[in-house]
C-alpha cells in the first residue's frame, strides 16, 4: 500500500491526498495517506502563479492572429513557443 500511495503523486504531481485516497480505494483516512507521502519525502505543491493576460495583450493577439492566419504550417514550424511549458528540476 506504502509503494502505491508514493508512486501516484509521481505520475501525477498535483493530485491531492484525498484524490489518492479515492483513486485507490483505501481504507484509510486522508491524513494516512499525507503521512505516507511524508515519509516518502514526496511534500505538497501548489501549482505556480502566473499572471493573467492583461487587456492590452488581448487586443495585441487579435490583429498578430489576422496577420498570421493564412501562414503555412512549415512556417509556423519554425516558431520557437517559449510559453508552453515550465520545467522545475529540484533536487533535495
């Protein structure tokens, strides 16, 4: 029970003691399952705040997306999206 309790929150870092608890049926209570995690050295996160879109960045989208609507898709190849994705290496 310990192994699987600590290898959910691996495959799915976000998910919640009392979502673990659920997804696997256990018939513990919801601080077993932080305890269990503890243990495991695995400690709550909470996912990282970004700002919100502000208007300005709104109506600067619109007229970029009129622009750049009947580009083929071998140009929009080359464009480098740098706002997809956020790695976060720790190491303890």
């Amino acid at each position: 029970m310990d192994r699987t309790i600590a290898r959910t929150p691996k495959a799915q870092p976000m998910i919640s003691s009392r979502m673990i608890k659920d997804s696997l049926k256990l018939p513990v209570s919801t601080v077993t399952v932080r305890r269990r995690l503890c243990e495991a050295n695995l400690l709550a996160r909470s996912p990282r705040k970004v700002p919100l879109l502000q208007k300005r960045h709104v109506l600067k989208r619109i007229p970029f997306s009129k622009e750049h609507l009947i580009w083929p898709k071998e140009k929009w190849r080359n464009i480098l999206w740098t706002d997809e994705i956020l790695i976060n290496y720790s190491y303890n």
